[in-house]
C-alpha cells in the first residue's frame, strides 16, 4: 500500500486522512449515481400511471439533487487530494542537496503548473468514482445471486 500511496505523492501518514477523504467523496459519488439512476427508473416507469402522478415532480427533484450530487463530489475528491499532496509535499525535506540542473521554469508553466495537477487528481478521482460504481454494481448483482435483497 506505502508503494501506491508514493505513486500519488503521498509520502507521509499526515496526508493519508486526505486520501481517505478523497475516497470517501468518490464512494459517496457513486451511491449519488446509483440513487439518480433510480429516481430517473422510478419517474419513467410512473409517467402514465394516475397514481403516481403527484409524486414524479418529487422524484424529478431528488433526480437533479442526485445528479448534482454525483458530479460535483469527484471535484471535490480532486480538491481533497491536492490537499493531501500539499501536506505530503510540507513533510518532505531533501536529505541531500541535488547536483542536478534543470532548465528555469517559464512564468506560464508556474502559473500553469497547479491547473494541470488539478486536472490530473481530477481525472484520478473521475476515475476512482467509477470504480466505485463498477464495484457497488457487481456487488449488488452478487448480492442479487444469492438472493439477498438490498434495498
């Protein structure tokens, strides 16, 4: 585990709470998912039932809350991780001075630089939501194997 969590720059035990927060925020979009997906299968199967008619404009709304929900918690996964490596990056001194020389950064890779990191822990974290939706869905049709009913 020490070996993924490097990978990702996550060096130190004071960013692991970040990492768990980030996952945490992908879990929680994926159950969004699963819960806008059901408010839109419970709205199309009672349009045209008098029934349920006064109840379709409530689910449309918890739809959209689902939806919304689903969509923004990967961002703030994103955010969360790029807390967790900022804490990784405080933690960490050099024990040695380098005697490598790079080229001097340009102004527009400086201001460029947080973006892109942004963007890269956004598609990590887009990515681990929908893990979490490939794996919650293959647990329910476990679940649904062996009979057992979730909910």
């Amino acid at each position: 585990m020490s070996i993924a969590l490097t990978q990702f720059g996550f060096r130190n035990k004071r960013s692991l709470p970040w990492l768990l927060l980030a996952l945490v925020c992908m879990l929680a979009s994926a159950y969004c998912f699963f819960g806008w997906m059901g408010a839109v299968g419970r709205i199309s199967g009672w349009i045209g039932l008098p029934q349920y008619e006064p109840q379709i404009p409530r689910l449309e709304t918890q739809a959209r809350v689902w939806l919304a929900l689903a969509f923004t918690l990967p961002f703030v996964a994103a955010l969360v991780l790029s807390f967790g490596k900022r804490a990784a990056e405080e933690q960490s001194v050099p024990a040695s001075p380098t005697s490598l020389t790079y080229r001097p950064e340009s102004a527009t890779e400086k201001r460029l630089a947080p973006i892109f990191q942004y963007l890269g822990q956004l598609v990590i974290a887009f990515l681990g939501t929908l893990c979490f939706v490939v794996g919650l869905f293959l647990l329910e049709l476990l679940l649904h194997k062996h009979g057992i009913r979730s909910g």
